[in-house]
C-alpha cells in the first residue's frame, strides 16, 4: 500500500513492506490500525541535557558529558555469546572532565571487543546516559556515544515508551516513526470548537505531535507536552459524558411499560415482611413505583451498604410488577445466592405467586419445564443466574428485572436480559458502594436510590486483624461464641487459578479446623459443589444443623444467616478492600453483635497491613470504595467480571485527574444542549449505540 493512501483506519501492517514479527505482536496486544498505533502514549518525556561538567551529574538523571578517555578495560564475559558464538565483554572507560577534573566511568556489558578498540583510538568522547553510583563512584551503564568525527548524539528530548509484548521503547518509537507526517497534520479534532476556545486547548492533532515528539526541538517544550496531555484527558472525559447523555436520550425515547398498582395492593406489599421498612427503603419503593408509572423503561440504581435491605425492595418491586399481571426474573451472580433468594421467597411471597429457579446445573427436564412455565406465563418470578439471558429464554410478559450486585455482569449480558421484554423496567442492585466520582463516568446515565440506613435492631459488627502471634487467641474466642450457641464463617481464598486446588486449599482448612475444633459440626462449601449440595449445606447452616462452614468467597454476596455471628477471612490480603467489607457483611445481621477476623498467616509489607488496617477501623462502605479506588484504580475496583463496563480510557485517571473531570462535567452541563455535542452523540459508533438501550 502506498504510504500516501493511508488514514488512521489503516493497518499498522500497511507501514511495512513485508509481514513484521513486530506488527504481529503488536496485532497480539490490540493494537491494529495507526489510530491505535498513535494511542500508544509514552511513560515519560525527558528534556536531554547539553554539555556540562561532571561535577553537575546528578544520580538518576540524564547526564551529557564531554572528556578525554584516560583508561579502558575490557573483561570477557563467559556466560554470553554474541552473533556466531562470538565472544563478549564487559568494558569500562575511564573518562576525565573536559571542563574539570571530575572522573566518571562509562560502562557497556555484552558487546564486541570492536567497541573497545573504537573507543580507546580516540581521545575524547562525547556520552549521554542516566548516572548511578557503584563503589562511590559515579558512573553511566551503557551510554550512548559519539567519538571525535562522528554525528553528535540526538539532542531535544527523548521519549520513553511502554514495553508491549516484549517490544521495547526503542523498537516501538521506531514504528510510530514509520507514520507519515501528514497523518499527523490529518488527525481529526473530536471537541467541539466552543470547549476548544473556552479552553484555549491547542489541536488534537498538536496534542498528539507533542506527545510523540512530532514537532521540530526548538518548538517542544514540558509546558507543550503537559498541556497535550491534559488536552487528551479532558477529551477522554468529555467522550464518557457524551456516551451517558446518549444512553439517557435513547431511554428518553423508549415507551415503557406502565406498571400502576393501586394504593390498597401498595400497602399490602409493603407489609409482606414482619418487620417496618426503613426511611431509606420507603423512598426507594416510591422512587420505583414513580418509575413504574412514568410511561419510560425504569433503569434505577438501588445502591446501598452491606445489610441495608436492598433485597427487601426488589422483591416488593417485583410483588408490585406481578400485582399488575407481569413476570420479573432476578439475575444473581452465583448459584448460592440465587439459592437462597428462591428459599426465602417462597416463605415471604403469596403462594398465589408462582416462583421458578433456573440455574447451569439446573437438569435438563427441569430445565425444559421451567422454560415452558416462563413462555406460558405459569412462572410470575424466575430466579437464576447467568442461564437467564441465554437465547433459549422466553417470557410471556416481561415487566422487570433485577440484576444483583450487577457490576459482577457485563453490560451485554443485562442487555440480553432486559430486551426479553419491550418497554420492561430493569432494577439494578449494589452493595458495593459507587464512589461518586466513578458513579458520573460510568452509572451517570442510570437513576440512582441511595439505602443508608439499616433496619432497627442490627447490632453491626467488629472487625480485628489476626497476626500469627495472636492466632490461639482467635481460636479461643471461636471456641467461647460457637459453645455459646452462635455459628462461623471460615472464608479460604481462590489462590490458584486450578479450581482442583482451591478446593484442596479448602479440604486442608477443612483438616485444620477439625483438629482444632473435634467436638464441632464442621462442613465445607465451594463453587464446584453441585446445586442440590449447596442447597442441602445451605439449609443446614440456616438451620443450625453447622457449627462452622469453610467456604470459598462464594459467600461474598447476599448469603444470609441471622444466627451466624463470625467470619474469618483467611489470607484477606488477596481480597479487594470492597470485597472484604462485603464479606464481613454477612455476619452481625441480627440481635447479635457480629466478628470479623482478618487472618493473616505470614507477614505483611507495610502497604498491605494499610489496607486490612482501613477495613478494620472503618464501617462505612462509601469511605472503604473511594480508599478501594485509590488503591486498586477504578477498572480494578470490582474485578474482572465487570466486562463492558471497566473504563476505555487510555489517559484519564478518576483519582488523579478530579479536577480535569470536574471542569468536563460543569462544561457537559453547559453545553449538553448545543448542536455540536447533539452531532457527536449522533455519531457514536454502532457498538455504543447498541449499549445506549442499557
């Protein structure tokens, strides 16, 4: 392909004459046309330093020094071969100071004797390298060099780049430097003209020239690169908003199913519980049914902290939904929790309401029934997991539903759910509290309901870091509260990618806790067990017929035993800081006072202990996600699971870059109305439109 017929959609490929072992990996790690090529922005930018005297090195910075060689050694290195086994050396140069008497030493490991030889038939040499120290001498490790009669070294700058799939800062600087100047010039400006000017952002495409160092020396600057980079942040940030405004415009749009109970069903369901529904969740119901009756799809947020009573409003939702002679289904992340939800609400439901489970291990004539329930309208409320938005799925009527701890599902997966049923509502639960920051970037499209306060009566719970030293003490204190009638959680992580030897990991604590503890009733729970185990485990442990349950995390979520008032959490260092609150949730749900004990087996780096240290001194779930983003960053903040929702921004950072997102949601506000912001949500590509119906 001619080089003059290239735009940023063509492949890197096309910057090469024949097939590259370079452009493959690059392929291998998503990086594919020039657009991607130039997105591959560099870790650091250094201004080289000119000429200066030794006595100016600094240890850890660029140093450009000129002297006269005063000696030169060369010591064969016998554990390396150069090209035809040839052998290579490690050399040293004695340098002095033309400017002053300082000495420094120059040093080269692996290289052919030839360089030795070069070196010592000139006097001077002219070198640029990063300074460190070896035996109290300053020194540069294989520097860059230019002898008497040769092209000086590269003067400006010089510019770092990521390692990709084992392409180093130099191979990939030589790729970009492969793209023709006047893709640079073309790179298309993507702000609207009024943010540009309100501004006064230089281009995009100078953003870009900046940054990769596209310009002439005389013309870069740390002040032009800093300000490319804040320009591309800001760009970042403003693109989230347009996509949310576009998923709210695309919601505006819909017709929705009107849901219109009237007073006498409302007040019958808000009292299907034995107990008085909190302030918080009286207004969340409220907000829903003014959701149901809006003529809109519902996509509501119900988000609050570990034990709030989410649930509590889902089920009255979906109670409401049914009154008015529609299906809702309930989505959960695992099959032990949709479990429980399928136990509990056959006791809290109307047996007038027909309650279906579908779940992986569900059997294949179980399966076939319950689909047909589904299709006829015989179920009124599936609950499942995963299998429920697979394609075999049919409702008769879908008007809602309710995705739990939803950032464990992708956003496609929600999608194939709700689009089950025209016009239906959807419900969306977290007990992983949203920092408000990452709410506006990647939830700002959804309405949210915040839970804060807990039902009356819940006692909460204590948390204690557990070291090695004071582990007979735990112990002990086990022994005290399961003899006194309460019962334990024992949490053991995920280790090892090899589901076989997480349950070993599990079957060994299993062993350990059983020496410990002879006399107890003792029984393991794991993602490998198959759903009529579980269920049997289950309903032991709610019925106190289990003194201590070992279990994997599968119990993070949503797993509810009044009567159970410990959870040990071995190895919490490999847990998420949400993750752990979410855990220790599970215990201190009733009359009695809950107790969480991190244990941990080995000792701690100092940033480690930091962490167990924010969850043991702090109850609240908002402070422990925004120290969770911090920490983890905000596509790490719920883990792996959450495909389609982790940022796609390559630049911006929610914590460090506060201001910059702050400044692109008062400008959004501003100017959400204007044509040219309309105009770009008008040209999002297909796939955002796609996710715009979420």
């Amino acid at each position: 392909m001619s080089t003059n017929s290239l735009n940023l959609k063509s492949p890197i490929s096309s910057l090469y004459k024949k097939p590259s072992t370079t452009v493959e990996k690059l392929t291998n790690a998503n990086i594919i046309t020039l657009e991607d090529l130039i997105w591959v922005l560099p870790r650091k930018t250094i201004r080289l330093p000119a000429v200066s005297s030794f006595k100016n090195a600094q240890v850890d910075e660029y140093f450009r020094g000129n002297g006269k060689v005063v000696g030169i050694q060369a010591r064969p290195n016998f554990k390396a071969k150069g090209k035809g086994k040839a052998m290579l050396y490690n050399i040293t140069a004695t340098v002095q100071d033309s400017i002053s008497s300082g000495i420094i030493s120059l040093k080269w490991f692996n290289s052919y004797s030839s360089i030795q030889k070069k070196i010592a038939a000139c006097e001077s040499i002219d070198f640029l390298g990063v300074v460190s120290v070896f035996n109290d001498q300053l020194q540069i490790a294989n520097p860059e060099f230019s002898l008497a009669g040769e092209a000086s070294i590269q003067e400006g700058f010089r510019i770092q780049y990521p390692t990709i799939s084992t392409i180093t800062s130099t191979n990939i600087k030589k790729v970009i430097d492969k793209v023709p100047q006047y893709i640079w010039d073309s790179i298309p400006e993507v702000l609207p003209q009024e943010i540009v000017i309100k501004n006064s952002f230089i281009s995009r495409a100078d953003a870009f020239k900046y940054i990769h160092g596209k310009v002439e020396i005389t013309q870069w600057s740390e002040e032009h690169f800093e300000l490319a980079i804040k320009r591309l942040k800001y760009e970042e940030f403003f693109l989230d908003q347009v996509k949310v405004s576009l998923r709210k415009k695309s919601r505006s749009t819909q017709e929705g199913i009107i849901i219109s109970p009237n007073s006498s069903k409302v007040d019958e369901l808000l009292n299907i519980y034995p107990y008085p529904l909190t302030e918080d969740q009286l207004n969340s119901v409220n907000d829903i049914i003014n959701d149901f009756k809006s003529g809109k799809p519902m996509m509501r947020l119900v988000q609050g902290d570990v034990g709030c009573g989410k649930t509590t409003v889902a089920v009255i939702a979906a109670a409401l939904a049914i009154s008015e002679n529609y299906q809702a289904a309930l989505m959960c992340p695992t099959e032990a929790l949709a479990l429980q939800h399928y136990s509990g609400l056959l006791k809290v439901l109307p047996s007038s309401i027909k309650i279906g489970l579908l779940l992986g291990s569900t059997s294949a004539k179980n399966k076939i029934s319950v689909l047909g329930d589904l299709k006829s309208g015989v179920i009124d409320l599936v609950i499942g997991t995963h299998s429920l938005f697979q394609d075999g799925v049919e409702f008769k009527n879908l008007g809602l539903s309710i995705i739990d701890e939803q950032h464990k599902f992708g956003v496609e997966q929600r999608l194939k759910l709700v689009s089950k049923g025209s016009g239906s509502h959807c419900l969306i639960m977290s007990a992983t509290p949203i920092p408000r920051s990452l709410s506006l970037t990647q939830y700002g499209d959804l309405d949210i309901s915040i839970i804060k306060t807990m039902p009356s009566g819940r006692k909460g719970s204590q948390t204690r870091i557990v070291t090695p030293e004071t582990f007979p003490k735990f112990l002990s204190f086990l022994k005290t509260r399961v003899e006194m009638g309460e019962q334990a959680y024992i949490l053991v992580p995920a280790i090892n990618e090899s589901p076989d030897q997480n349950i070993r990991d599990l079957n060994n604590t299993f062993e350990k806790f059983k020496q410990f503890f002879p006399s107890f009733r003792i029984k393991e729970l794991h993602g490998q067990m198959k759903a009529d185990d579980k269920a049997q485990t289950f309903e032991q442990f709610g019925n106190h017929e289990i003194d201590i349950l070992i279990a994997t995390s599968v119990i993070e979520v949503g797993i509810n035993v009044i009567n159970s008032t410990i959870m040990a959490i071995l190895n919490p260092e490999r847990f998420g800081l949400s993750s752990l609150h979410q855990m220790r949730g599970r215990v201190g749900r009733g009359e009695k006072p809950g107790f969480c004990f991190l244990v941990t087996e080995r000792s701690l780096s100092a940033e480690s202990m930091h962490r167990l240290q924010v969850i043991e001194n702090n109850t609240d779930g908002f402070n422990i996600a925004e120290e969770d983003l911090k920490i983890r960053g905000e596509g790490d903040l719920f883990g792996q699971e959450q495909s389609g929702v982790i940022t796609q921004r390559k630049l911006a950072n929610i914590i460090i870059d506060q201001d910059i997102f702050y400044h692109v949601i008062k400008d959004f506000k501003e100017l959400e109305s204007t044509s040219e912001v309309q105009d770009m949500t008008n040209t999002l590509s297909s796939d955002e439109k796609i996710l715009s119906t979420i």
